[in-house]
C-alpha cells in the first residue's frame, strides 16, 4: 500500500473513532500522539483536517446525491470513506479525480460490505461529473 493509501485508512480510523465517540477528530488525533509513538502522516492530518473543514458542504453533496440514502442511513464506514473520497475530489487538486474515486472504492472493497464499492463508486462518479457546479 502506497504512502497516501496508508494515510487516507489512518484518516479514516481517526474520523471514524471520532464519530463513533461523538469526539473532536482533532482529540482522537492528540490522543493517538500521546498514547502511542504512532507518526501521523502528514496527508493524514491534511485529510482530516480537510474533511472536517467541509463536512458541512461534503454531507449535503453526499445527502442530495445519494439517491434514497441518508447520511444516518449508511453504514458508518461508507459515511466516512464517502466524506474522504468527495474532500479529494472536490477539494484537494493534487489528487487526480478518477485517483479519488478509485482509493475511495479500494478502501471500501477492504472494509465494508459486498455493495458498498458500487455505491461509492457510483455516487462519487456522479459527484466528479457534477464537480464544476458544485464548486462554483
């Protein structure tokens, strides 16, 4: 797993125990530092950091496009792997479009159910046609 792929499952640990403890991600992150001799990446912290600075824009994209879903109806992991997948498409321009959403599917091939990948792809997929509106 490259570098970035380490960073983007690290970032999704932290926002995930963070939403599942109703915490600051940026407390799960301290705490980690403290209790650990665990290194944050620095794209780790970027995506977290990133993640949580939109989350309000990123959650309704994900709301109005999501087609039948809410965001409280999806499982927690697809929730977050979703939110990291639309930051780096939407809003992180070093990350080609078509590398977010295919990360995004790869994280959610490993740690989510049968279903899981074809819904990412194809809600993010509808996202990256979209990306000019959104953004402008």
């Amino acid at each position: 797993m490259s570098a970035r792929g380490k960073a983007r499952n690290r970032a999704l640990d932290v926002l995930f125990e963070a939403e599942q403890r109703s915490a600051s991600a940026f407390d799960v992150l301290k705490s980690r530092r403290e209790k650990t001799d665990q290194i944050v990446n620095p794209y780790t912290l970027e995506i977290v950091e990133g993640v949580v600075s939109h989350q309000a824009a990123i959650d309704e994209f994900l709301e109005t496009y999501s087609q039948g879903w809410t965001l409280e109806r999806m499982p927690s992991v697809d929730r977050i792997i979703l939110r990291i997948g639309t930051w780096e498409l939407l809003y992180n321009d070093d990350v080609p479009d078509g590398v977010a959403v295919s990360e995004a599917v790869a994280l959610a091939k490993s740690l989510s159910t049968d279903e899981s990948p074809s819904f990412i792809n194809g809600l993010l997929g509808r996202l990256q046609q979209l990306k000019p509106s959104l953004l402008a």
